[in-house]
C-alpha cells in the first residue's frame, strides 16, 4: 500500500520572500484558495510578526480556508507565537499549525544569534511549551540543519518532541547538501532520535546548487514524510523545491516511488500559471513540468519520434496536469515528417503540394526568420515564387516628432503596391497603439493586437532594440519581429512584417 506524503506549500511566506514587492491580502487569499483547490494538505499563510499587512492577510486566509490547514511561521520568542496564534484565531476547521523556527548549526548560533547551544535549546523548549497553549499542532525547523553537528540536531529535536512538536522540520536552507549526504541526515535523524515516532519528518530544500526536488525525493525515500516547498519553486536566492516537480516525479516514478499525495494533478498547470500571473514572475521556458517549452520538440527525429508514439520523446502526458498539447516548433531542426502533420492538420493532403520543394525552400526561410508558422507554410507551398515576390506593404520612411507638454508628431510613409502612402497624425496619448491604428487603417486589415514584448541591449555603444509582435486576425495568431536601434522603428517594421504575412495568407484562402 502506498504511504502518502503530506504537501506543505510555503509560496505565500518563503516564496512571496523572493518577489520585488509584497502581496496584498487579496492577492494572498487569491492564491490560497487556488492552493486548496488544488490539494495541498498545508498551507504556511505567512510571518505575522513582519507585518500588520502580513498578519491581516493570515486572517483573512484563516476566514475562508475550510480544506487545507493553516500555518504561520514563528521565531522562537514569546511575541511572535502569540501573533502567530492571534492571526489564526479564526480558524475553526480544524486546529492551526505554528511554525517554529532557530538556527541550529554552529555558523548560526554564534554569529547569527550571538548565542550557544544550551541557550538555543532553552529558547526552543520554552518556545514548544508556550505554542501548546494555543494548539496540539506544532512543527519545528531546525534552520541550517544540513550544516548542523548531528548529535546536536538529534538532541534539539528529541527534546522539542519530548515537550509536544509534531513535526520537524529538516531545511537545507541555504541548498548546501547533495542527495546522497541529506539522505544521510535523515537516516542518522531517524536511527539515532529515539521518539521520533512521536513526529512525522519533514523536509525543506532550497535550490542554490540544483539540487532541491533531488534532496526532497531522496529523504522521503528514506523516511521523511512531508515535503515543503512552492509552485514553480520561488523562494530566497535560487528558489525552493518546486512543488510540481516532486509531485509528478512520485506520480510518474511510482515504479521505484511507492508513495501518493492529495493533490489533483489535473489542476498543476493552470494553477501554476495563475499564481505565477498573480505574483507577476517569470520562469525559463525550459522550467520542468510547466515552462512552455515542457512539451515542445523541434529536432526532426523527435517531431518524428513523437507522431509516431508521444512516449518516445515524452514521460509525462500534457493532459495529465491540464495543459494543452503543444505544437512542435517549426525550425530549421525540423523534417518533413512535421511539415506533413501541420499541412494534414490544415486539411491539405500530399497531392496538393509538393513535399521536397516546400521542405527546400521550408529550410531556406527557417534559417533566415528562425521560426516557421502555419501561415509561413502556406505561403511557401502556394506561391509560386515566393523568394522573388515583393513585399505588398513597405515602409518608406517615419519620422517621430516628441515635445515636452504638447502634442507629438508621427509621419508615417508607407509603400502600398506600387502607391505611396503618407500620413501624419497629431496625438498626446500612447504612440504604441496611434502606430498600430494608423497602420490598421492604412491597410485596412482588421487586426487586433494581442502583446508585444520589448528587449533593449547595448552593442558597440549603442542601445539595440528588439520586439516581438503578436496580433489576431479572424481568430489566428500572427507573429513579426524586428531589430533596430529606434524601438518604435523595430515595433512598426514588426506590425508591417504580420501585415504581409496576413495578405498572403488572405490571397492563399482565396485560390486553395
């Protein structure tokens, strides 16, 4: 039979801790509520003692949380667990968890805390005795543990256990240990701590050398039975475990992984997602289980090996976790293999064009744009000379006029076929969408712009700009990108790019 480990999500106090700004309590409740949907048996609300808002938003997660548990985190003084109790009164589901926490290594205790070890346990048993007063359920964290003597750290912890802890807590806070060593600890934890039946053992692993999700996998292989961390791993410096990581690695190894969780999988991506939008944080495409590159392939032999079977290339099933299956990225890396499956998914057979001369000239424009999109395809295999024909819409010239407090001036002239179009706008508002209107008129294209993205850097002194484009026309996304050391130049050549490539998909439709 399967144990179950029990999830303690801490993104609301140690990942809010690595964010720009601080959430606000509505914000907070937004993501507790997405956290409980999603199953986790523990949420860490926040550190009620930093601030009056921090306390206000544990109270207000404590009022309307009925599922998962409620945590707050405390330092080893009176003040702090009173807050902390104080915070969480409202809780009536079930009783609430203090979190207690010291420094335990030696680094810590003398020039952290200017302290000893006697005082460190006097502080940490008179701490466990006062959050009894307030409830049965106490976790306690002995901080640096991966850098802290092992005698001492079995010693602290069989007395906070012999006063009324419930869980310990092992944190490799500053992500200083290796698998194999934190497996050791929690071994040597568990043969040499003579009540630790009397607690569950837990876990918290940060990610400054890599190596959180493999110390959080590993000690729950040797006996540690909660797992805490955030989703997408946000926390101090490099981050905590991600959450999603070991969830699906017990889910998808549960060969060798005999273990389950209450989470419901289904939910991981769009949950993750909405927290990451709600914290206004970015992660790598490449970011295991949810990066947008997680289920994206562009080297020909794996776009092939996937059609043929998803399980070639893929360990885990997009739907699994709620995500949509992603297109393969059409590249230069690409074969024919997926330029046969986008033109099938187009409703176009083999008959209709050829495959070697649109994977000839598919190769020619994929090393020149970089990326290949549907209505690339389309262009190159219905139009007949698709290299030598003009492009309809071109830029002439545009100039761009700025004063301090009064209008601005923006000339604009563009190349329509063989006629020359000028037009010159006054305006005191955003020239972004003054470009795209104008230009939206000009061509009189019905386009909506859906993002555009902005990246600036310096190269031989001078400032080099890069946008990325993207509108909707008649419910398909198309894409233009360009470089210039003007921004707004960059952004109008970009929209002039999409508008091409919308007119020879329009005229393509047309014939086919």
């Amino acid at each position: 039979m399967k144990e179950n480990i029990v999830i303690f999500d801490t993104t609301l106090r140690d990942g809010e801790q690595s964010l720009p700004f601080s959430l606000n309590s509505s914000k907070k409740l937004k993501i507790a509520i997405l956290l409980e949907k999603l199953g986790v048996d523990i949420i860490e609300a926040g550190f009620p003692v930093s601030s009056p808002e921090d306390f206000k938003s544990i109270e207000l997660i404590s009022k309307n949380i009925k599922k998962s548990k409620i945590c707050s985190l405390s330092r080893c003084i009176k003040n702090d667990i009173d807050i902390s109790a104080k915070a969480m009164r409202f809780y009536k589901h079930n009783s609430f968890r203090i979190h207690l926490f010291i420094g335990t290594s030696e680094l810590h205790i003398k020039h952290k805390l200017k302290k000893n070890f006697k005082d460190i346990l006097e502080m940490s048993v008179q701490s466990v005795i006062r959050a009894k007063k307030y409830t049965d359920d106490i976790e306690f964290s002995c901080e640096d543990a991966g850098r802290t003597e092992i005698d001492n750290l079995c010693f602290i912890i069989e007395n906070v256990i012999k006063n009324g802890v419930t869980t310990i807590n092992i944190p490799d806070t500053v992500g200083y240990t290796i698998p194999l060593e934190f497996s050791e600890i929690i071994k040597k934890i568990l043969n040499k701590v003579p009540n630790i039946d009397k607690a569950k053992l837990s876990i918290h692993c940060h990610n400054d050398l890599g190596m959180a999700a493999g110390n959080s996998i590993t000690a729950i292989q040797n006996g540690a039975r909660q797992i805490e961390g955030t989703i997408s791993g946000i926390g101090e410096r490099s981050g905590n475990t991600a959450l999603e990581e070991v969830i699906m690695a017990i889910n998808t190894r549960n060969d060798i992984l005999n273990f389950k969780t209450n989470i419901n999988i289904k939910k991981i991506y769009n949950t993750s997602k909405k927290i990451i939008e709600i914290c206004d944080f970015n992660i790598s495409p490449n970011k295991p289980i949810i990066g947008t590159n997680s289920f994206s392939h562009s080297s020909g032999i794996h776009q092939d090996g996937v059609l043929k079977n998803r399980k070639n290339y893929e360990i885990i099933s997009p739907d699994s976790i709620g995500s949509k299956k992603q297109n393969f990225n059409l590249t230069s890396r690409s074969g024919r293999s997926a330029i046969k499956f986008y033109m099938k998914n187009m409703g176009y057979s083999e008959k209709e064009y050829n495959l070697n001369k649109l994977y000839k000239d598919f190769i020619k424009l994929a090393d020149k744009q970089g990326r290949i999109f549907n209505y690339d395809l389309l262009s190159l295999a219905f139009t007949k000379n698709f290299y030598k024909e003009s492009e309809y819409f071109k830029l002439i010239n545009l100039e761009i006029f700025y004063k301090y407090n009064k209008e601005n001036k923006i000339l604009i002239n563009l190349k329509i076929g063989k006629k020359n179009k000028k037009k010159i706008i006054f305006n005191d508002c955003n020239v972004i969408y003054l470009i795209f209107n104008l230009l939206k008129k000009i061509s009189k294209i019905n386009i909506k712009l859906k993002n555009f993205i902005s990246k600036s850097s310096i190269y031989k002194k001078k400032i080099i700009s890069k946008v990325n484009v993207t509108v909707i026309y008649k419910n398909i996304k198309f894409y233009g990108n360009d470089i210039s050391s003007n921004f707004i130049k960059s952004y109008t050549l970009s929209l002039i790019k999409i508008l091409n490539s919308i007119r020879k998909y329009k005229n393509i439709k047309k014939k086919y």
